[in-house]
C-alpha cells in the first residue's frame, strides 16, 4: 500500500498518469462479503465502471447541475425551517438536507417528514461502508481465503458483522428503486430524476434486465453517496461557527450588504460573496469529508521518483495530509477563510475543491452538485442564523470537542450549540419559505 501524502504525488500519479492509476484494488470484505460488488464507485477499472459512470456523469457533470438548483432550493429552505423549528436537531436536519435532495434527484422521491425511511436506510448502509477507515482495514483484505472461514469461528466475527450490514446495503440498492417502478406504472413520475430519465432513454433504446440492473445500481450509488457525504461539510462548517464566532458576523455583513438584510441569498448571488466563498473552501479544508479519499490501484508495473509500484498496488491519496500541510495552509489546524478570501486562483496553492473530490478518472462524478447543496446550506445558515456556544445549566459555557468520527467519510461527532434567528425580521422571513 503507498499513501501519497503530497499534492504533487497526487497530482502526478493520480492525474496524469490516470491511465494507469485508475483501478480499485478488490476489497472482499467490502466487495463480496458485506455486498457492495454492485457500487461502481468500488469497480475495477472495467467496462462495467465505465457504463455506470458514464449515466451518472451525465445527469450530473457540471453542465446539468444548474437544472437541478430548484430541487436543492427547496430541501434548503425545508432546512431552515427546521433549524428554526428544533435548532438542537441540527445534525438530523443536515441529513435531512442531504437525503431529500438525492432522493429527489435519483427517483424523483419526496422525502416523508423527519424520520422518513430511506434517509435513515442510508445512514445504516454507511455502517457498513469500510467502517473502520480506508476499505482494507480488515485481515480478509489481505488474506482473502478468510472468507471461507464459517461465521461461528472464532476470529469470523467480520463475518457476522459483515451479515448483518448486507442487508441494508442490498436494500439501499433495491427498495428506492422497487418503490419508483411500482408507482411509476400507477402514475407517470411526478418529478423528472436520474431513474426516470435513464429509463425512458436507456431501457427504450435496449430493453433487458442488465440495463435494469445498471440503472437501478448506478441510482443506489448516487442515493447513497449523496446522502452521507455532503452532510459533512455542513456539520463542519455549523462547527467552525461555534469555535470561531468573528466569522460569522463577517459572513453576515457581507450578506447585508450584498444581498439586503432580510433577504436569503440564491445560486445567482454566489460570484458577489467572496467571503461566504472562503466559508466553504476552508469548511472542504479544515477537516475533509473522505480524509483518504477511495483507494486506487494501478494496472501496470510503474516508476516515480526511483521507487518501483509494482501492478496492483493499493494507492491512497491522503487529502487529509496535504490539507494539513503547513508549508501551504500556515496553523492547519484553524479555520481560517482569509486563506481563500478574494484570492485568485492561481495564489491559492491547493484549491480545495480540486482536491476534496479525489483525483484522476475516479474524482467524483457529483462534485458539482455537492457543492451547489453544501454552499447554498451554508449561504442561507449565515443569512438567517446566529450560531453560538451552549451553556450548560449553570450558565457555563460548554466548548465543543472539535472531534471527528474516523472512517472512509469523516465528520463531526455530536456536539452542542445554539441556533437561532438573527432577528424577529429573520424569523418572520423563514417562516414565509
Ligand atoms: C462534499 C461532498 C463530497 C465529497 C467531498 C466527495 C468526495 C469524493 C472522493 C474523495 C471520491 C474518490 C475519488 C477518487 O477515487 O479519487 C469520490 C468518489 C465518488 N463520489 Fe463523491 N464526494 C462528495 C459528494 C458526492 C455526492 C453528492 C455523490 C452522489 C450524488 C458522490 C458520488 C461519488 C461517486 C459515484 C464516486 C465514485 C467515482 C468512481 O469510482 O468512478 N459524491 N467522492
């Protein structure tokens, strides 16, 4: 396994020579044991990888992403009327926020109130995602005959774990889409979506189950990547308000200013707000959403530097690493947006977004819609809310951990803090949405 730990290792191996760098190492725990052989995010560097993710990059490449602004428009405004409602929820909003989006986006679902179903499906399929960090962190992963050991052994306890989180994951891929087909044929679909679109062109062109199968597989990727990612970002930057309270009343007077002071800002507003902009770049920074990305491997035998890759290497790209590189991001470990704040491009040394999706032929196919859902969260969060310290019941001040969760996806782990308007006006104007 070779970790790359700088952005020129990243950008020279991953990049471009992603011919060679674009493979998955085959991970049986993850892959056939806990039954993920169907997310082409974890396919080899294959035909099949290249179907999927050619569907996927179409309805989401950057070219389209725009026309899907309204669908995020509304689960945002959803969110704010929920900070405003129960303020102390604001972790189960933010994955509310998440879900209602990529479920509306894949199957043209609409989320059923706070505890709806196939939000909290996600969640539990994410408890079996890689669960211990990168994908190889269990024995099986380098020892693959492991799998044939029955599950009453003792050291099989992968396997009964592995049992019991193949059940979300398979139902992950199959109830949302079992639900589309079944009321699709009642009633034609009442949003257009990934299934609905991929459907009618695909399934018409070249009707058969594998086609069925690559619709309904790529649909089960976006479902669950889109709900257990971006909600990260979020949690972070709610965070990053709390510990750096100067911020926010920066953020709040360019918004004033820019956009009026009991108006919410909106996707047009965005090149006027440079310095909710930097909010965002350091909120992907400060603690990243897949602090080692997704593993990569390389076909062929290969040179870099004077060590030997041989084929088949697993080869991670430490995001975390090079975000926290203090020859770039001077004191990493603060948040600190005037590190982005009206720069040009080419003075910021590692622009985040570059970096936070991965890298090569694997980056992330959805990057530009997560990052239309994590800025317009953030955007209308700072416009309408105060975001404070708790206290505790005698009036104490209660400093939140800053701690992480570890694992594939990072994010942060419960902590208190008090949402609430920035005025009677503010309150008044998310209750009108
Ligand atoms: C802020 C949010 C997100 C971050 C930081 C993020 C980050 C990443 C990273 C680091 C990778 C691995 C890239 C590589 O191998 O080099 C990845 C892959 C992927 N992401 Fe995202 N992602 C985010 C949101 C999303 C969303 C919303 C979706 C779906 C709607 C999505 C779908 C995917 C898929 C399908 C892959 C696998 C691509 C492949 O193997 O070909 N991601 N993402």
């Amino acid at each position: 396994m070779i970790v790359l730990n700088s952005a020129k290792a990243i950008t020279e191996l991953l990049e471009k020579r992603s011919s060679n760098y674009s493979d998955r190492p085959y991970m049986p725990m993850n892959n056939g044991i806990i039954g993920w052989d169907w997310n082409f995010g974890l396919m080899r560097y294959n035909d099949a990888w290249r179907m999927r993710r050619r569907i996927f990059h179409q309805y989401f490449q950057q070219s389209t992403v725009d026309a899907h602004q309204p669908v995020q428009m509304k689960a945002t405004y959803g969110l704010l009327r929920n900070l405003l409602e129960r303020p102390e929820r604001f972790m189960d909003h933010a994955r509310l926020h998440a879900g209602s989006i990529i479920l509306q986006l894949t199957y043209g679902y609409e989320i059923q109130g706070h505890d709806d179903d196939y939000v909290a499906l996600a969640a539990a399929a994410r408890e079996g995602y890689a669960p211990r960090g990168i994908s190889s962190s269990y024995l099986v992963d380098f020892f693959p005959s492991l799998k044939f050991i029955p599950e009453w052994m003792p050291g099989a306890d992968f396997k009964r774990k592995a049992k019991k989180w193949r059940y979300s994951v398979l139902a992950l891929r199959d109830r949302p889409y079992d639900l589309y087909k079944a009321t699709a044929t009642q009633e034609t679909p009442k949003f257009p979506s990934f299934v609905a679109e991929n459907l009618e062109r695909l399934s018409t062109q070249n009707p058969g189950a594998e086609i069925d199968d690559m619709i309904k597989e790529s649909a089960g990727v976006a479902y669950f990547s889109g709900a257990e990612t971006t909600i990260s970002v979020v949690l972070s930057f709610i965070l990053a308000m709390v510990m750096y309270p100067s911020v926010i009343k920066r953020a709040q007077e360019e918004l004033d200013l820019v956009v009026g002071k009991h108006k919410l800002p909106n996707f047009s507003d965005r090149p006027m707000l440079p310095f909710v902009e930097a909010i965002f770049l350091e909120s992907l920074r400060w603690n990243p959403v897949a602090p080692l990305g997704v593993p990569h491997a390389n076909v062929a035998d290969d040179v870099y530097e004077g060590y030997h890759i041989p084929a088949g290497s697993i080869v991670v790209g430490n995001i975390w690493a090079f975000f926290h590189n203090k020859e770039h991001f001077p004191e990493p470990s603060v948040f600190n947006p005037d590190r982005f704040y009206n720069k040009d491009k080419e003075d910021i040394p590692l622009d985040p977004t570059e970096f936070a999706f991965g890298s090569g032929r694997r980056i992330c196919p959805a990057r530009h819609l997560a990052n239309n859902t994590a800025w317009i969260a953030i955007a209308t969060i700072l416009a309408a809310f105060d975001i404070e310290k708790a206290k505790d019941s005698d009036g104490a001040v209660i400093e939140p951990s800053g701690e992480y969760t570890s694992g594939h996806t990072s994010r942060p782990v419960a902590f208190p803090c008090v949402i609430k308007p920035r005025s009677e006006a503010h309150r008044n104007l998310v209750l009108s949405l």
